[in-house]
C-alpha cells in the first residue's frame, strides 16, 4: 500500500458538505456558528463544518414531522430500493469513506476500510427488511371477533451516534429507521461529522426524499436535543455513548413516553480456558482488544486466563502487541493509530498509570508518544491488583490487563463484576463449558471461540447498563415499529 498524497486528501476534504442539512437543504447554522473538525494524528484542522443551534434542531424536526405522513405511506419496495441504491453508492466509494474516517477518526485505513464493508452492510440488511415487517389476522378464541394486528411507523426519530465508528453507528441506526418508514433529525459526534454529512449527501443521491434525513451536527449537543426530546412531535430517541449520558436521555425521555433504544458502555471479559486453541485465542484477543486501537464498546477490557496458561499466553500476546506499528492512519504499514483526543488518551495513561502504582507490570508499552497528535502505546499488563480501576472502567484505548484465574466458577464471577452486559468472549475446546458459558455471562452478547460478534444480521446489544434494544438482525428494525391492533366484529354473525 502507498501512502495517502495531501493532494489526495484535499481533494476529498473539498468533496464534503459543510453545512447542516435541514428539509433537503445544505444550510449555513442560523446563529453563524462552526465547529472545527480535527485530525488526531496532527492536531491540524481539516474542515470546518455549521454547528446546529437550538432553532436549527427545532427546525429539523418540523421537517421531519412534515415528511413522516408521506414517507410512511411510501411503498416497502421504494424505500427497499432507496437503501439498497445507497448500499451501491456506499460500496462504490469505499476509498473515500475510508480516507475520510481515517483522517477525522485516526484508525489506520485497513481498519476504515472493514467499516465501510460493516457500515454499507446495514443499508443492504434493512432494504431486504422492508419488504418482510408483517402483523396478523385470526379469529378471536370465542369466535365473536376478529383480530387483525399490524406495525407502523412509530414516527419521527433522534439519532445520536458516537465518534468510534462514525459510517457504521450512522447507517446502524439510519437502515432500520427507513426502512420501517420513520424520518429522522441525525446528530452525529462533534469530533467526527464528516463521514456523517458525506453519507447524508450519499442518501439524497440515493433518492431519499427532502425533509427524511435531516443531519444537524452541533457543539452545543445539551441546548439542541434537550427541547427535540421535550418536542411532542418526536417518537423516538436511538443513542450510542456512555451509560452516564445514556442514563441522564433516559430520563429526559420520560415525560414525553419516548420510544428508547440505548447502545451504552461495555467491559467485555475474554474468557482463555487452558483447553483452548491458544493460536486462535490469540488471533481472537488481538481482534477483540486492537480493533479501532481499542476504541470500541466491544472491545475486549479484561482478558481472564487460566492460570496454567496464562505467562505463555501473556508473552506470545506481548510479542503481536509489539508488531503493531503506531502512525498516522494514512501511512502504509500502520497498525495502530491516535486515539480521538487529547482526553480520550489522557484517561488511557491514568489508567495505565495507577494500575502500575497500584503493583501492575508493564510487560510491554505503557506511555503516551511525545509530539503532535495523541498516541498511546499498544501495551500488555499483568499482576492487575484486585478492584483496579482500569477493571472496572471501559479503557477505550489499545491496553491489555492480563487477569489469571483457577477454575470455570472463579472465571465467571470475575467476568460478571461488573455494571455492564454488553459482551463476552470465551475460548475453549469443551462444547458442554461453551454452552455453560453462554447461559452463565451476563452479557447480550457471546462471542465463543472468536474476537468479533458483530454481524449486521445478528442483534446487537447489552444488559444491564450496556443498554436497551436491539440493533441489527431482524429485532433491529422492530425498534422503530409500533403494533396496532384493530378489533372486527364477527363476519358471520346474524345482521352482518
């Protein structure tokens, strides 16, 4: 691979929207206000988009409340197709959504580039959902009735996504959104809007109608979507971020009985049992731990390794950590790249730091690189002391805690201490123990004998404070359906 040309960058950079788009509209933010998106492997900024006011989020909403009547009474086929033309579009310029997300997000292109696979993946799900959202018709038990069930759309819908995966936690939320007939008002992350407004430019090119997608990035996320979520004419609240903002929109949600769907915090255990296939426990910790450098609710928090095994497995781990290159995302070779922002790693070395005053052993990393952007070393810690915050905190970043354990119950209760559902990965070679383990964790998700659960086709999401709701798979597009029931008098009845 040859490294990305700056020309090659301003190019794409010069292709991006910059405004919001409201009703159809690209548009400048009512109050003149900006945000700067920048790179994180520099510092620099690379462009600076419309920050959304309060009158723009509101303005958002009356346009999706406008177009909800017309959008739901759509046909499934149209909107099918719609999605399925902007899988095309998406796939068709996987190179510059790559490039994109590498330079306002830092992860190195190869990792960009499975996103816009994963990302694309739910617009081509949720088209072939449309067409497949179903109710019933039967006769009542006593005869006396008949009972016909059917969903709808549950009305115009807020989308707020996180800077992690900036194409896939949009499309995620976009696909079933549309393809149940729902209008949307889209915030995306301050930090990462730009793949955000390329998508959207995406859609409208798709044929998504004016005023069925609105994208309102913003700085001021609390003043615009605090009166959305107060507005009767909003249905529906979808977050992904941290369980404590997701818990403060929970609240928020309540005094208008808002539909939720919440994708929160994770501290997913990896379960290495002394019967597994270490190889592929090893590919699979290096997947679950340094997919996006860490940067991920799935991400693997604490790795839990039977004893007996456990300094092999801590050395052979040690030596793939330091094959990783760490670079700006753009250059060949690179294997790991910055973190967001200055406070996403500055929280990576206080919980490094502290693990190791604590007694911790840095058996490889362990320092944030002098100089612009903000990197941090992939790093491999043992001798975790017991109630360590960085295990019970979600680390997002690329630092593995090395956790040794005795028996199957010991692995299980340390596994489950914790807050968070959201998933767990186990190896091991015994099926009866896998199956054990998939009815024991407490998590919505199970990743045995691999590093990567998620599949478009699959239903993601957590217990606990992971979350509420389901994305992907077939439950994803139920989040966005409510369920009408229609009670018909008896046909055959005398008189009728």
């Amino acid at each position: 691979m040859t490294a990305i040309s700056p020309e090659q960058e301003r190019r794409l950079l010069d292709s991006v929207p910059t405004g919001l788009l409201i009703d159809g509209r690209w548009r400048q933010a009512s109050d003149g206000g900006t945000l700067d998106v920048s790179d994180p492997s520099t510092g620099e900024v690379l462009l600076t988009v419309a920050s959304a006011s309060a009158a723009d989020g509101q303005d958002a909403l009356a346009a999706a409340h406008a177009a909800q009547a017309s959008w739901a009474r759509t046909a499934p086929r149209q909107r099918a197709e719609i999605l399925r033309k902007a899988f095309d579009l998406v796939t068709a310029r996987t190179e510059d959504f790559a490039l994109l997300m590498t330079l306002e997000m830092g992860k190195p292109l190869a990792d960009s580039r499975a996103e816009v696979a994963y990302g694309a993946e739910f617009l081509r799900w949720f088209s072939e959902q449309t067409n497949r959202i179903a109710g019933r018709y039967q006769t009542a038990p006593d005869g006396a009735a008949r009972l016909l069930v059917a969903k709808r759309p549950v009305g115009p819908c807020l989308l707020i996504t996180p800077w992690n995966f900036p194409l896939a936690m949009g499309t995620r939320k976009l696909g079933p959104a549309l393809a149940a007939g729902c209008t949307v008002v889209f915030k995306p992350a301050a930090l990462t809007p730009l793949t955000s407004l390329l998508l959207a430019q995406t859609l409208i090119e798709a044929g998504v109608p004016d005023g069925v997608v609105n994208v309102i990035p913003t700085r001021h996320a609390g003043a615009v979507t605090g009166p959305l979520i107060r507005d009767p004419r909003l249905r529906k609240l979808s977050f992904t971020g941290s369980t404590e903002v997701g818990q403060q929109l929970i609240a928020d949600s309540a005094e208008q009985v808002l539909r939720v769907s919440m994708e929160l915090g994770g501290n997913a255990p990896l379960i290495v049992f002394a019967d597994a296939d270490l190889d592929r426990a090893l590919d699979g910790a290096m997947l679950a731990k340094l997919r996006n450098g860490g940067e991920a609710c799935t991400a693997a928090n604490r790795l839990l390794v039977e004893r007996s095994v456990a300094d092999v497995f801590a050395d052979r781990l040690t030596s793939r950590f330091r094959e990783h290159t760490l670079g700006r995302g753009t250059l060949p070779d690179v294997k790991i790249g910055p973190l967001v922002d200055a406070e996403t790693r500055d929280k990576v070395e206080r919980l490094v730091d502290a693990a190791v005053e604590g007694g911790a052993k840095v058996l490889t990393g362990g320092h944030k690189l002098p100089g612009a952007g903000y990197f941090y070393e992939p790093t491999v810690l043992t001798d975790i002391p017991a109630g360590a915050e960085i295990l019970r905190e979600e680390i997002f970043g690329p630092v593995a805690p090395i956790i040794a354990f005795d028996s199957e119950d010991e692995a299980v209760a340390l596994a489950n201490e914790t807050q968070y559902g959201l998933v767990a990965y186990a190896f091991t070679k015994d099926l009866n123990r896998g199956l054990r383990l998939a009815e024991r964790l407490d998590a919505g998700m199970i990743g045995l004998n691999t590093g990567i659960v998620s599949n478009p086709a699959a239903p993601f999401g957590g217990v606990k404070q992971s979350g509420i709701g389901r994305e992907g798979g077939l439950e994803g597009i139920e989040e966005y359906l409510e369920t009408r029931y229609v009670g018909i008098a008896d046909p055959f009845a005398e008189g009728a």
